[in-house]
C-alpha cells in the first residue's frame, strides 16, 4: 500500500505554526559527533525519513544512540568502520558528509558517491580538492571514494571556486580536528553553517567567520561533547508562509528568526504580501490576488533553492507573468509539469522557468518526485478548486514534520490516506 493525500482547496489558512528543527542543520551537526567520543546530545531534532537515515549511519561506525522525543543523544566511544553503506548514501545525500569525520578521527574512510532527490548532477569535487589540500590520498574506484590519511589530516588554505553548503560542512568538520590554523575562502554563508559552527566550538574547537566567505578554523587534537539546540528550518517555516499566500490567508511562523530567510522575505512583500517578524517569528497576511515577480535563485543570502518549488506554485496564481530562474541545480523544475496539471501555465527554457498567473487551479491526482516538490504540489492542491491527491509522499516525509496535522490546524482539508480507502489517517476538517 502507498501513502498520498487527499485535499480539498478553497480554504484559506489562518493560524500560527511551530516550525520544527532545521533538517539541512540537523544532518551534518548529527554526523559531526562522530568527531570525538564523547556523548553529543541535540535537541529540537525533526522526526524525518532522513533523520533517521543519518541515525542508522552513524550506528554503523559504532554510535550508541538515545532518541526520546525531539532529543537525541550520540556517543561513539570508538569508530568500529570506515566504510559508508552504499544503500545509506544512495538514499541521503547527506551520508557523503561521514567522510570528513571518518578522515580526521580515523584516518581512513570508503564513501560512495551520493545520491539523493533528482534535481542535478550536484558534483562533489569540491569536497574532495579541499579534503586533499589537507593532505588526503584520495581515489576513487567503482563510484566509491577512497580516502586515506594516515598520518593524519594537516591545516591547510582552502579556496572554493563556489559557495558549497556540502563542501564547507565537510572541510569546517575535518579542519575542526587538525591542530592548526586552517583557511576557508569562498564559504557558504547560510544559517546551517553557522549552526554547525556553533555545535564545533562548543565541542571545543575554534571557529571563527561562519556565516562569512570565509572562515578560519583552530582545530584540535580531540574534541569533546556537546549540547546544543537546534535552529528552526527556514524552509519549512517558508513553506507554511507560502501556503498563507497561495490561499489568501493569514499564517505566523513561530520558532525561526527572520533573518535566516535572506531575501525571499523582501520578495513575499513584492508579491504584495503585508509580511510582519518578531525575533523569533514571520508572519505573513494576505491583501488580495498576489503579485507577479522575477526572482532568481541564489546562495544565502539570496532566495533558497529549496524554496523555489513551493514559490513557483504560488506564482501559479498571481497577476501577471512570473519568472524564476535556477541557477543553483539544473534539474530543479521537474514539479513544473506536474503542476501544470492542475492548470498552471508555465514554460522552461534551460534554467528559467516563465509562470503566467491564472485565476484558478483544479484538483488532479499528482505525485511529488522529490521533498520540494511535494511541498509544492500540496500548496498548490490547498488553493485549487475541487480535491487533489499527492502522490509519492515519502518524499515529503524527508523535509516535512507531521505537515498534515499542522496544515489541519490552519484549516486546512487534508486527508493522509493510504491506497486501501478503509484504511485512512484523518487530519484536518
């Protein structure tokens, strides 16, 4: 049997929203535990398909976990493997990020190649010229990397040609554990690489300009444990703020701070959206039909690619004519047809995308190909006439927390079902 929903449009969404704990923060600061062996622990951790991939990884190399609630505890007294399931990578992008740690604390690492959602090529060969400036002998033999350094990881100047939230995860972790000063220019500025940050220093390294181009890192012969909270997921709390706009409705976001959302909060008030923040909160309030823009999307603090997804299906409905251009994956437009099927006028060109606005979309069965997608299937259904099924939810199941439950608090008519129509999760009303 297979998961889809079942949503009934029209309804517009008011209300607040608890956003969970950041997933592309969540991730890496779960795989830098494995940098010492002392207990980590991490709360505001979301329940995610991909959390508990990451969970099942790190048992791999030896982590002893506790998972209650939304907290979860990491000690891995030793590392009892140094090579990464080729299932667990294929599945999670992320699981690529064990080789940083596996590197510095052991010395020796076999991680294949990653897979992932299918929005482009998403090279890592940032990752591994960055890893081999520190001293890394690095092959690679039948789609698996192999990495070895022996006599241990050096400090080094790093410079890279592109602002990789991937490759800066992973040489910030593996610098964190060299004695010695290392220098990262060309960093990725977003809000997780300060999280990650954060979790290091607390653990006892030194690091120094994150959320800057560039970084310096004091490492450290060992590091030890940790606490630490985790920030909220601005792509989830944007979605939410989306779902308000795309239903002419009013929806508050609580627990994530404005400024981690860079520009798309400037471009929600070019839609004509009336948009509103306290410290630890946005809001967003609807003044009518929405408004056409052009936007392109950009590293932080430019308009997040995982964003431009649900933001294409919020334009479906706007005044005018609407141009997005993706300049981080060349895949990314996938949900464009899907969309389309619900009434959406939209042409691809290369990396642009040109949405003429309509004054109503239609329900129609459609599958989510991957996390953003998904998202920006159910905003779409939220605002259609008539009912809509999203299919293929386990990819939303990756990015979105109980998004049924919180969309039902809103007001929203979503029903989670399964293929048999006696056996059925009712949410919402």
């Amino acid at each position: 049997m297979s998961e889809f929903f079942e949503i009934a449009g029209g309804t517009p969404l008011r209300g607040r929203v608890k956003v969970g704990g950041a997933k592309n923060a969540g991730l890496p600061l779960l795989i830098a535990t494995l940098l010492t062996g002392e207990e980590c622990t991490i709360t505001n951790v979301p329940n995610l398909t991909d959390t508990s991939l990451v969970l099942h990884l790190l048992e791999q190399f030896g982590a002893q976990l506790e998972y209650d609630g939304d907290t979860v505890k990491v000690e891995t007294p030793k590392l009892i493997a140094t090579e990464a399931s080729y299932s667990l990578v294929k599945a999670l992008r992320a699981s690529f990020w064990v080789l940083a740690p596996l590197l510095a604390r052991g010395g020796a690492a076999r991680v294949a190649l990653p897979g992932g959602d299918l929005i482009g090529a998403r090279p890592v060969d940032l990752h591994l010229e960055g890893l081999s400036k520190m001293g890394a002998d690095i092959s690679l033999k039948h789609g698996v990397v192999h990495a070895l350094a022996p006599k241990g990881l050096k400090p080094a100047q790093i410079d890279l040609t592109f602002p990789s939230v991937g490759a800066t995860h992973q040489l910030v972790m593996a610098a964190s554990l060299v004695p010695g000063r290392t220098v990262i220019t060309g960093c990725a500025q977003e809000p997780e690489i300060v999280a990650l940050a954060d979790l290091l220093n607390l653990m006892g390294a030194n690091v120094q300009g994150a959320g800057t181009p560039v970084i310096e890192i004091s490492g450290e012969s060992g590091l030890h444990g940790a606490t630490y909270h985790l920030i909220g997921d601005r792509i989830e709390a944007g979605t939410y703020l989306l779902a308000g706009a795309i239903s002419g409705g009013e929806v508050t976001a609580d627990g994530i701070r404005p400024e981690f959302f860079g520009a798309f909060l400037d471009v929600l008030r070019e839609m004509g959206l009336e948009v509103s923040s306290t410290e630890n909160s946005v809001s967003v309030k609807s003044n009518g039909r929405l408004k056409a823009v052009n936007v392109k999307t950009m590293p932080f603090p430019g308009v997040a690619t995982d964003l431009q997804a649900p933001l294409m299906a919020a334009l479906t409905v706007a005044e005018g004519t609407s141009t997005i251009e993706e300049t981080i994956y060349e895949g990314r437009f996938g949900h464009a047809s899907e969309l389309a099927r619900m009434g959406a006028k939209i042409k691809i060109a290369d990396r642009i995308a040109t949405i003429e606005g309509v004054s109503r979309l239609t329900g129609a069965p459609v599958d989510g190909l991957d996390i953003r997608a998904a998202a920006a299937l159910v905003l779409a259904a939220l605002a259609a006439e008539g009912r809509s099924e999203i299919h293929e939810l386990h990819h939303l199941r990756r990015g979105y927390e109980h998004v049924e439950k919180k969309l039902g608090a809103l007001g929203a008519r979503v029903w989670a079902r399964v293929s048999d129509p006696d056996d059925f999760l009712f949410a919402g009303c």
